[in-house]
C-alpha cells in the first residue's frame, strides 16, 4: 500500500479556499425551524389523559 504524499496531508491552501467558497458557496448548516416553547406546553393539553385529570 502507498503512503500519500505529504501535499494531499495538507489541505487546500488559502487562495483554494476562497476559490472553493466562490464556486460552491461556503458550507453553513442552517438549524429547523422549531415551534416555540409555549405552543409545545399549550400541545400538551390536548393529550386526552391530561384532560380527564
């Protein structure tokens, strides 16, 4: 088995990566939109168990 040359261990230089981000755009996870706190504590009313008690 081959040993990798040492500039495939490096990455992409800095002038790569500002080459990568204008061709691909930049790689940003957005988070789900969730519900608000109150509309899943108002949710649990609905429960029938929660009714009859």
């Amino acid at each position: 088995m081959q040993q990798p040359s040492s500039s495939r261990l490096s990455g992409l230089t800095q002038s790569g990566v500002e080459q990568s981000r204008r061709l691909h755009a930049a790689n940003i996870l957005t988070p789900c939109k969730r519900d608000p706190w109150w509309k899943l504590y108002f949710e649990k009313f609905d429960d029938p168990v929660i009714r009859i008690l």
